[in-house]
C-alpha cells in the first residue's frame, strides 16, 4: 500500500509541478475587444434622375413618369430580396411595376445616367431578389430604377384615389 500511496503523491506532485511550470512560463499578458456593427440594409428611395441619384435626394413620391430609384448604401447579405407590395382604395386597381438598372458616372467630360442591361418586370406582393451589385450607390455609382403601371380600367366608380406603396428589402430565406 505505500507503494500505491508513494505513486499517487507523485503523480499529483508531478501534475501540480507542470501546471506551475506552464503557468510560470506566461510573463505577460493582454486583451482587446473589438467592437463592429452590423447595418443589415441601409437603402434609400431617391428621385429617378442624375442630380437625384448623385447628390442623394430622397424621394416622398413618384415623379411624374411614375418612376422612383432605389440605392443601396450599405448591407452585409449575400443576396438581397426586394418586396413591393401596394394597397389602394380604388377598387378595380391593377398595379405593375418595371425595373431597370441604371449607373452613373463621368466617361468623357460630363456626367453620364446609363441603363444596365435591359428592363424587367418586378413581380409585386412578393419576395424578388435583386442584384445588389447594380443597386449600390457611390459617387460613380448604380441604382434601380422603378416605373409603376397603374391601370384604370377595372375601377368603375369615377373619383380621387390613392395609392400606397411599401418597399421593404431583406435577405433570401
């Protein structure tokens, strides 16, 4: 039995001893903290034109082509989704939407507004993604363009009437 007891004290002893020899081995220590912040979508409706997109003149309303832009400024998904959805008190109302991406920029000695690619239609009342490399604004830089559609013909009762659009942007599920 003191053969069994003399191995235990040594094994604990040799234990204690590498526990106290890595620990006198640490001379100096630090610790920072690094603090970030994640955006998620940072986006804005602007007036569809040049001077609209470069000098970042939010829009309140459709202009008088029907139209408005949208510019990211800033997010950290891989694919953003973009959800128009509109309710009206006309009823009868069809609404469409058409969208086009634009970049602006200096290519001689005057600024330029130039499509990207060719228009599409934005389905509405549903998740659509977008590519948000055409969408991101800078001082030479890209936004969609939306045209809205509002058809008449199905509202029957002659009046004024509103429209309310909702633009909501998110990440793909």
């Amino acid at each position: 039995m003191r053969k069994k007891t003399l191995a235990a004290v040594l094994a604990i002893f040799v234990v204690v001893a590498s526990f106290g020899a890595y620990a006198g081995k640490i001379y100096w220590e630090r610790q920072i903290q690094h603090n970030f912040k994640v955006v998620g979508i940072d986006a804005e409706l602007l007036q569809p034109s040049l001077d609209g997109l470069k000098n970042k003149v939010v829009a309140t309303s459709l202009d008088g082509n029907n139209k408005v832009a949208l510019s990211i400024y800033a997010e950290n998904f891989y694919d953003i989704a973009l959800n128009v959805t509109w309710t009206s008190n006309a009823e009868g109302l069809n609404v469409s939407a058409t969208g086009q991406y634009f970049r602006w920029y200096i290519p001689q000695s005057s600024w330029t507004l130039e499509p990207q690619g060719s228009a599409f239609q934005i389905p509405l009342n549903t998740q659509y993604v977008v590519d948000k490399a055409k969408m991101m604004w800078s001082s030479a830089g890209y936004a969609m363009i939306l045209t809205f559609t509002f058809d008449t013909e199905g509202v029957t009762v002659p009046g004024d009437y509103t429209v309310g659009l909702l633009f909501q942007m998110g990440f793909v599920e």
